[in-house]
C-alpha cells in the first residue's frame, strides 16, 4: 500500500467518527436524563413484576381485576410515604421481616 491508499484510508476513517463537542451543562442534562430513565424503567419493573405474579396462576388469578387497584394504591402510598421521608428502607425491611420472616438484602451506598 502506497502512501497516498494509506492517507485516503485515514481520511475515510477520520469521516466515519463523528465528533461531538459538549459543554458541562449538556453533559450533565444527559447524565440526569439517563438517571431518570433508569429509575422509570427501574419503578416500572418493580411493580409490574409482583402484579405479574398475583395475576397469574395460584394467587389472585380469579379476584385480580378486584384486588389489583388497591394492591397498587398501596404500593404508591408506601413510596410516597418513604419519598417524604415517613417511612425508611430500615423500617420497611424491619416489617417484612417481623411480618412475613423475608429478608431483603441490598447493597449498603
């Protein structure tokens, strides 16, 4: 390969990277879009996942139309609670092992 095949390789390649230039501002709107996306999807799959569960054989499969709404409510009524600051991690995992003898265990931040 000559020298002018290897500088029209380079140029092709040089074209097929884009490059962006960003200030802080946007990079930080990025990083907070990508947060918040990551906790809907993250709240989405945690009460569309237990909802799946009761809805399907050997729990709420006949009574689920009835039962599913108020399951739900309280749901958001716990979190809404725990987002005010009335309720903790500690004392919701306090309960659920007080309550039903299930340990969650999560990773300490």
């Amino acid at each position: 390969m000559n020298r002018a095949e290897i500088r029209r390789n380079q140029r092709e390649q040089s074209k097929s990277t884009k490059t962006y230039t960003l200030n802080q501002s946007q990079i930080d709107q990025i990083k907070k879009q990508a947060v918040e996306d990551a906790v809907d999807k993250a709240f989405f799959l945690m009460m569309a996942l237990p909802c799946e569960v009761l809805a399907n054989e050997g729990y709420w499969e006949k009574s689920a139309r009835q039962r599913m709404p108020k399951f739900i409510d309280e749901i958001l009524s716990l979190y809404a609670a725990f987002e005010q600051g009335v309720v903790t991690m500690e004392q919701m995992e306090l309960d659920l092992w007080d309550i039903a003898g299930v340990r969650l265990e999560r990773k300490k931040l």
